[in-house]
C-alpha cells in the first residue's frame, strides 16, 4: 500500500565564494524522448518534433532532422497547417503562454498573441486562414479563433467549464474541445454545443478526429499509470504509453503518434505500433561555475535575520524578533532582550495604546498567542491549545485580536473572555490580517487564481467584514501581484485611510476608503526590495526592511531614515574535546564498515579515528559501543520558514531534524527574513536545529501560487531581487514555474558567478539556462504535461542523458509515506514524532495510514511509481542523485527517511541510497571537504544508530545521538522541552 501524505554545531557559517563559468559543451543524442510531441505535414512526408522543449523538422524517409528554434523560445504543442508552409504553436518566451508562428523551415517566428492572458493548444483550420486555441482572457478558458489576415479574434465558447485542445472538423465550422477534463465536445460557428463523449473515466486529452468526420473522434484517456488511444468511446490501442498529444490521421486510415518514447504509425486495422526512426544531436553550452564554499568559525556578524519588525504607536521604539527571542530597540538606542528561552517567538504586535505587546511562542507546546504587559512583565498565553495560532494584530479599541491558524482560518478573539471565532475558514495560505480604523472590517492578502484549469493567479486584497464574513477582492494594479502573502501587507494604516504593501518587490501605499476599497492608484514610497512594513501610530511613518536593514520612510517629505540595530551574533562557541567508542563506523566514502572505533573530536572536527583504545588517556568519552556511527543526513529540499510558521512546528522543528540524524537542511525556497533569522539563531547556538543553508522566496513570474513566492514583474525587479540575495547572503537560487526563460538564465548567471546554485522544477528547459538541477524529479509544472516524466510516470534516455551528461543534479521527493514506516516500530508511536510534530501534522499522518490511495487508484501516485527505477538509472549514468523530502509539504523529519527507503526499495544499494543523504550533497553546496563523510579533518556532523542501516536502511531511523559539528544530543534531551506534548 502506498500512503499518500495529504497536500494542503559548531554552528558554523556558511561563506559563498565567487565562481567563474568556462562554457563546456555537451551533446546529447535523442533517439529516446519522454513526452515527445509531433505533426505531420499535409503530404505526410515529413513531421516537426518537439523534443524537450526545441522543435525539430524530420524527415520521416531517411530520418534526419533539422533543428527549427532555440531553446529559449520554449514552445510546445505544434501544429502544421494544410498549405504546408506554416507551423503554429503555444511558446513561453515572453513570460505567458501566447501563440506563435513560424514558417516550415523556421524562419519568420513571431508571436500573433501577448500578455497578460495565457493562450495554449493552437491549431490552422482547414483552410489555413484561421486558428483555434483556448484562452483564459473571459474568466476561465474558453475556445477562440483567430483570422490570420487581420489577427481578428472570435469567443467560440463561453462556459464555466475549462475548455482544452480545441481541433477542428474537416469542414471548418465545428471545433471539437475537451471540457473539464472529463468530456468531450464540439461548438458550431453558430455556437451550439453538443457532448461527442461523456462520463470519461479518467481524463481525456488531445482529441482529433479520424479519418472522416463521419468516424468518431479520436482522444486520448489517462487513469492511473495507464494511457490508451480512444475511439469514441471505445478503446483503439492500449498497452502503450502513449503521450497526450493530437493524433495525426492519414487518408489512408493510419495514424502517427508519439508513444514510448518513439514515433509511431498505427497502421488501420492493426493494434502493432511501427517506430518511425529519428535522430537529433543538441549540442548544450553547460557552465563550469565553480563552488568552493566554506564554514567560517570564527568572528561577529551583523544581524540582519530581523523577523517581523513592529513599530511602537508612538514611533520611537521597534520590536523584533532575532537569534531566537524577541527584543525591544528604542530608535537609537541598542535593543534589549524581551525574551531568553530555548522557545520560538515572532510576530510582535502593539496594541493601539503601546502598553502591551502580543506575539507567538510555543513555550506552552504549540503556538500560541501570547501578551505581554511591557510596564511590569507579566506575560500569559491568550490561546492555549495544540492548533497553531498565527499573527496575531489588535483592533482599534485594543478589545479584540484578529489571528490565523495553520488551517488557513482567520479568527478574531475577544481578549477579556477568551472567545474565538472564524471570519474566514480554511483560505489557502493567506496572508496577515490588519484592522480598519473602525474595527468593523479586516484586510488580508489572498490568491485569486485566473482559472480552475490551473492553480496560478494574483495575490489581490481580501477585505472581510467582521460582523457579516462578507467578503471582497481587490488588486492592488491590473494583473499584479502585492509580492508575497506573509509579510508584504496589506497593512491598513491606523488613521484608515490607506494601506500599505509590496508591489513588484518595493513599498507602496495605497488610498482607501473606510470599507478598504481603493480610492487611487498605489503610489511607490521607497525604492529597492521592501519587505514587512509598519505603520507609526499618527500613520505619518512607514517602518520597512530592506537588504537586511530596517528602513522608516516619512510618507510626507518622502525622506527614508536609516534605523541601526545595534545587535550581533557569533557561532556558537566550540565544544570541548570528545572520544566517542562505536560499534560500527560507515563513513560515507565507501562500503567498508569498520568495527569497534574511536572518534576523536576535536574544536568541532575528526582529529582521528582508529581502532578503540581503552587505555586512552580519560576526558570526555561518550560510550556509543552499541551503536553504529553514520555521517549526518542533509536534507536536500526543505521549506524551513515556508510561511503559517512551517505548518506549526516553531522551536520544535530543529529538535526533530536532528533527533532524526539529519544534521544539515537545504531551503530551495522560503520567506527570506525568517530563513535568516533561522540560520543565525541556530548558528550561534540560540536555537537547537541543523546547520541550515537558505534562500528566500523562489523568484517567479506574473501568477503565481504558494504564498513565499516573488513575482517578478521586469528587469528593474530581477535587478534588486539579485542585489537583496547577495546581501541576505543566500546559499540557494531558486525559479518557481511561471519566471520567463531569459530572467530564469539571468537568475543562474548571476548566482554561479558568485558560487551560488540555482535550482528550478524544469529538466528543460532548466538545462538550456545554466541552471545546477532540478528539486524534483517530477512536480508542478506550467505545461499541463512534464518533459521528465510521462502520465503514467516513465522516463526514456533522453532524461537519463540530460541528467548525467550535462551534469544536472535531480531530488528524489517522493511526497508519500514508505509504507514500512508503520510497520515496526511504527512511527506514529515514537516519541519523538508525539513530543515534536504538531498535532496536525499527526492527524495528517493518521490519514496517511488510513488511506487507501496506491498507484492503481490515484494519478499522483501512479505518476511516482517508477521514480526509483528512474533515480538508480540515473545515478548509474553518473548523475547526481540528492535525497529530499519537500517538507513541510511532506513531513518534517522522517519525510526524508521515508524518501531513502524509497530510494532503497528499487535498484539501488543501501550505500547508494545513504550517499544521496551524505556525500553527494555537500558536494552539490561545494562542502566536500567539510561535510558529507566521516573524515580526519571534516566537521563531526554526525549520527549514532542502533541497527546496521549501511544493511537496512530502515535502522538508520533509529537515533539514539547526533553530533552536530562536535556538540552532541541525546533524543531525549532533544525532546526535554517539549515533554508537555507527551502528557
């Protein structure tokens, strides 16, 4: 059974060194490619190809090709018209998916739509003077023409359904569509509709019809790790991955399609799939960028993790969260610690009054919302409950709270009795809420997607009445985003009559009337990346962050006053010299294990390991001689400070990451303040968690979706969005799936120069734009199909080659629980899941067990079935391999063992599989020489199991120690401060 997760140190630096690109060109042959796409000319004598995003004219005699566009352009689903001298297609070059259209040899390309609407799946009528495509310009996507000779459009549809592949009839005057997935139809010029198949089991693609309009039309049908060529409602071919594109149908009654990775003729009367050969050769300038990183250990640094600053009514003070607790900083004056605790704290609020101070600590067990009275101290918990309570911001009066949950509710609580209630219920990722100077409305940022058919949209202003729930949406500017839904605004000004937020990375203010609605257009008031602005009490000042420093704008002179915060950390300090007996020792560069060993530790690294010595001069000796020694797990793909505070977790998060053994994190995405506030507060010892390597929010295009991500609206943005990852010292780059191919390249230029990797979802065309990997293997894409992975989840060679040949590094992200989790020692009983994950989290778990979802049953899990055959193919070749589970999106912790044991449950070793966790991704951070084996001279970043996990990978959960650059942890100590969660 499978068990799908439900979706909804020495604490040492890490230094980037600059790095110097020497082009090294590769060339990949294709003979093999997953999700290939073709059309044939009118003739039948030739097809264009779209292998992995370049299309590709072939001769269907000899074979050869003919190279037609450069990878840049990022087209997909071609079409050639019946002259025979024009090819339209959907291309992705200017950032939304618009048509194009080229000459058969590839001259004259040149888009006929643009910006902001997303228009896909063309196809030439009959006659050739029109095409057909669907568009969402009308609310959802419907079915449109265009006249060629006058770029004339036509609405032929306009349905709530989402309409797709639109093909026309042989007589030009009915176009066939997909509707929801689910039917199939065709519209009439005249616009009437009528179903041709209905009730479709699965989902349907890429209808076409057969030869004649008199034969039933021809689509293709996808249910869990099974495609077929239909007929109607009849099965024409199965048993063949056959991939989502229109078929081609030849007078004769045979058909060319794309299935196994080949083209093929389908001859009429025959089910046997004749290959048409082909051979492509693409050559690829792949960059040499360098990363000769380091751990500093040594010095002061100057904080810029400041989380969540808020400014005192009265404009002279500001508190903030850093390196652990929250603090109070008169302006001018250095700040004072509020807090000292091994607890989370962020997200302070004043109250209207400045005499109390609202905030989140899970010094309870969870997250909770507590207050602070600043004149005496006193300090108690307003919530106190095992949900996690979020934001909290007073209304007007100072009577009420308006806060959220990590369920997406936002409530409002009355102070005095306690009482709570939701205003709005389960909104997907939304962003902190701010009062009307009223009191009778509050606003928030929500994502308004543009259709169903995808999930992407604009992060636009929720305004919700309090008494009634009503509920409005309004954008900030046309098809513009405010930049991210966490701490961007909006933030209603205390006089009402404006709010504040980020537009296109810089702070904005905007006029409103009482009930939040706009009352003029938003206005810049600070250049350059803004994040986390507040209000001064008489709403004359605007508090902001900018490049790791705070900022306060006068909105009347315009003049930006710097704010020095006087505040710096250290690494933690090194710990004291340390023998540790082992039992068993693999050290992660090969498959020997050795017996009965000594470590010794010294200042934080290996000084030596030998063979056990009981005559040793005595000191501190740890007795691990029944365990087994590994190196320390990296986690190779996290969202650490995500947003909604990581699903929960709060202080609890490192403890568990290391009571796992993982001893590293990578983020390959996450809200950029609170990254690195994390990093600082574990790097000097002020939390307890793995070293932790970060980045911000994924840079990202027009739409976007989760609430971290950056939408970039020109290079003016990308500019300062670079300038910001270079001063928050980013370890990680990434680009999230609607950034266009020029600002993706930008983005891994910039970056590699300066040592940094950049990471995208996207083989291609990520390998065409100097980009180091990708963090899946398979996962959102902007196609509504992968170029890595087909529907029924298989990879052909070109995947294999592109991964090793032109060194791009893929992580594993399985996004299900392996099920030997809950076989023994099942991890719903360990003590470190019921004391460090949140309640929700356990729900989520116990719905996973309860599930009968499996690759026969769910398209998702189907689409992961052969990720691990694929993976061991791929390490085979000599690609780079990295074990991540995606959390919080899969679980925190053990998400990562769940991943190698599926990682071991295919071809590869035991050996293999640990490596992914280990050595090969510190050398993807360019740390080889410090993490990732257990050598002389390497970081003790290490863990102590019990059980063989080099044998069974399903020991190496088994935890007892860690040691993480030579401090070491017990679980139970771990786990100590969290005891409450066990009662």
């Amino acid at each position: 059974m499978f068990f799908s997760r439900p979706i909804r140190c020495i604490a040492l630096v890490p230094f980037m060194v600059g790095g110097t690109a020497v082009a090294e060109p590769v060339d990949i042959d294709f003979q093999e490619v997953t999700n290939l796409a073709a059309t044939v000319s009118p003739d039948g004598s030739q097809a264009v190809l779209d292998i992995q995003g370049v299309l590709w004219r072939l001769d269907m005699a000899s074979g050869e090709t003919v190279k037609l566009t450069e990878p840049g352009l990022d087209p997909a689903r071609p079409h050639w018209g019946p002259s025979g001298d024009l090819i339209v297609m959907q291309a992705y070059q200017q950032g939304t998916f618009d048509i194009w259209m080229m000459d058969s040899d590839g001259e004259g390309l040149k888009p006929l739509t643009g910006a902001p609407w997303d228009e896909r799946e063309p196809e030439l009528s009959p006659d050739g003077s029109e095409i057909a495509f669907v568009s969402d310009r009308g609310g959802s996507y419907d079915v449109w023409t265009m006249t060629l000779e006058t770029r004339a459009l036509t609405q032929w549809t306009d349905t709530p359904e989402e309409e797709a592949y639109p093909t026309w009839a042989a007589d030009g005057n009915r176009i066939a569509y997909v509707a929801d997935r689910t039917s199939i139809k065709e519209v009439s010029r005249a616009g009437d509709i009528q179903a041709l198949v209905s009730d479709i089991q699965g989902i349907a693609y890429a209808p076409s019809w057969s030869a004649g309009d008199n034969e039933p039309i021809s689509w293709i049908r996808s249910t869990p790790g099974k495609t077929e060529l239909m007929l109607g409602d009849e099965v024409r071919l199965d048993g063949h991955d056959v991939f989502p594109f229109r078929v081609d149908w030849q007078a004769d009654g045979s058909a060319v399609l794309a299935a196994d990775g080949q083209l093929m003729r389908l001859e009429a009367g025959s089910d046997d799939l004749v290959p048409i050969p082909f051979a492509a050769s693409l050559s690829i300038d792949r960059p040499n960028f360098s990363r000769e990183n380091d751990l500093v250990g040594f010095g002061r640094h100057q904080v810029k993790g400041i989380v969540t600053p808020a400014l005192h009514p009265d404009g002279n003070q500001v508190a903030f969260a850093a390196l652990n607790d929250l603090w109070l900083m008169p302006v001018g004056e250095a700040p004072q610690r509020l807090t000292n605790d091994v607890y989370y704290e962020s997200d302070p609020a004043w109250s209207p009054d400045g005499e109390r101070l609202a905030y989140v600590s899970d010094r309870s067990g969870a997250l909770d919302i507590w207050i602070r009275e600043m004149a005496s101290g006193k300090k108690w918990a307003l919530t106190n409950s095992d949900e996690t309570e979020l934001y909290p911001a007073w209304s007007p009066d100072g009577s009420r709270l308006v806060y959220q949950n990590a369920s997406g509710d936002t409530k409002v609580i009355d102070i005095a009795s306690g009482e709570s209630r939701a205003i709005v219920e389960g909104m997907f990722q939304p962003g902190r809420a701010s009062w009307s100077a009223d009191g009778k409305h509050v606003a928030l940022a929500g994502v308004v997607p543009y259709t169903s058919r995808f999930r992407e949209g604009t992060n636009q202003v929720l305004v919700v009445d309090v008494a009634s729930g009503e509920q409005r949406f309004y954008p900030v500017a046309e098809h513009a985003s405010i930049t991210t839904r966490s701490d961007n605004g909006p933030v209603w000004a205390p006089d009402g009559g404006k709010m504040s937020f980020v537009l296109d990375g810089a702070l904005y203010v905007m006029d409103v009337s009482a009930e939040g609605r706009p009352t003029g257009e938003p206005r810049r008031v600070a250049e350059g990346i803004a994040d986390s602005p507040s209000w001064s009490g008489d709403a004359s000042r605007l508090l902001f962050l900018k490049d790791g420093q705070l900022k306060m704008v006068s909105l009347d002179d315009g003049e930006v006053q710097n704010i020095d915060v006087r505040l710096e950390w250290s690494p933690q300090e090194l710990p004291e010299s340390t023998v540790v007996h082992v039992g068993r020792l693999w050290n992660g560069a090969s498959d020997e294990v050795l017996t009965d060993v000594d470590i010794t530790v010294v200042n934080g690294r290996i000084a030596a390991i030998g063979s056990h010595d009981d005559s040793r001069p005595q000191g501190n000796v740890i007795d691990a001689s029944e365990l087994t020694a590994v190196p320390g797990l990296i986690e190779g793909h996290t969202h650490q400070t995500w947003g909604n505070h990581t699903f929960g977790y709060g202080a609890r998060q490192g403890r568990l990451l290391l009571s796992m053994g993982i001893t590293s994190t990578v983020s390959v995405g996450d809200l950029a303040y609170r990254a690195v506030g994390d990093h600082e507060a574990i790097a000097s010892g002020k939390r307890v968690g793995p070293r932790f390597f970060y980045t911000g929010g994924p840079l990202d295009g027009s739409r976007i979706y989760y609430n971290a991500m950056r939408p970039v609206a020109d290079e003016g943005q990308l500019s300062a969005e670079l300038e910001r990852a270079e001063a928050l010292d980013f370890d990680v780059m990434k680009t999230y799936v609607r950034m266009n191919p020029a600002f993706m390249k930008a983005v891994s230029d910039e970056a590699g120069q300066r040592g940094v990797p950049t990471y995208s979802h996207f083989l291609a065309p990520g390998v065409y734009l100097d980009q180091s990997g990708t963090t899946h293997l398979g996962a959102t894409e902007r196609l509504d199909y992968s170029r890595i992975g087909s529907l029924t989840g298989r990879t052909y060679q070109d995947v294999i080659d592109l991964f090793s040949r032109a060194n791009m590094s893929v992580v594993s992200t399985f996004f299900a629980v392996e099920p030997s989790l809950f076989g023994d020692n099942d991890i719903r009983d360990d003590v470190r899941v019921k004391a460090l994950v949140p309640r929700a989290e356990r729900d989520a778990l116990q719905e996973a067990f309860d599930s009968d979802s499996s690759p026969d049953n769910s398209h998702f899990l189907a689409q992961y079935a052969d990720n691990p055959e694929t993976l061991a193919r791929i390490v085979e070749a000599g690609g780079r391999l990295i074990a991540g589970s995606d959390s919080p999106l899969d679980f925190v912790g053990f998400g990562l063992h769940s991943n190698l044991r599926w990682l071991e449950s295919g071809p590869l070793t035991p050996f293999q599989a640990l490596r992914s966790a280990t050595a090969v991704p510190a050398m993807e951070l360019g740390l080889h020489e410090q993490l990732g084996t257990l050598e002389v001279g390497k970081m003790a970043d290490i863990a102590f199991v019990r059980g063989k996990p080099d044998e069974d990978i399903r020991d190496l959960i088994k935890v007892e120690m860690v040691m993480k650059g030579g401090h070491a942890y017990r679980v139970e100590d771990l786990v100590a401060p969290f005891s409450m969660n066990l009662e």
